[in-house]
C-alpha cells in the first residue's frame, strides 16, 4: 500500500514519539506504534484495528531505516538487507546511535 503524506506523518508522529522516550540501544516493536493509533487515524489509514495497520508502520520504519535513523533489527542483530520483502517474522527499531528523532 502506497502512503499519502498525511497517513504517513500519523504513522511517524507515533514512532518519533515512542523512539524518543527510549534511550540508545533501547528497542521498539512496530506493534507498539500501530497500537497508539488512535480509532480516526486507524481510519485514515484504511485499517479497522491497528493488526491492519502493521504493513504500514513496517513499511515507514523501513524508510526511516533507508533515511539512517533507525536501525532495523530481528534477534539483537542490525538487519542488512535492501528489501523489506526479505524480512521476515518479528522486528525490533531504534534510533541510531547519537540520532534523535524529531516529532512530525
């Protein structure tokens, strides 16, 4: 699903916010973000419950990842692939060492 700029700044409000009340090397999972969406942002989304959410939050960690923001990670490792579509099963994000994020 292609984002337009408002669902992906719903998405990266919610990320910035939760990154940024973690210190480096802590860790998020997607499922925490899709989980503060609120019911309206949920429905700009296209999602009814935030499950149907969690292709898009992937997919705007992804481009945080590919911005250098974040780091993408799966069993404690930085994940080193160029594809989304290689990952697969759960992941974890944090911020880069010395990055912080800025809220949207």
């Amino acid at each position: 699903m292609v984002l337009d700029d408002a669902q992906t700044k719903i998405i990266l409000r919610h990320a910035n916010r939760l990154l940024s009340a973690r210190p480096w090397p802590t860790t998020i999972c997607p499922s925490e973000i899709a989980r503060a969406l609120s019911r309206e942002e949920l429905e700009t989304l296209g999602a009814s419950a935030w499950r149907d959410s969690m292709d898009s939050v992937r997919e705007v960690v992804w481009e945080k990842r590919g911005a250098g923001e974040v780091e993408v990670m799966q069993k404690g490792e930085v994940v080193d692939v160029e594809s989304l579509e290689h990952v697969r099963g759960p992941i974890r994000v944090r911020n880069v060492k010395g990055v912080h994020s800025e809220e949207v």
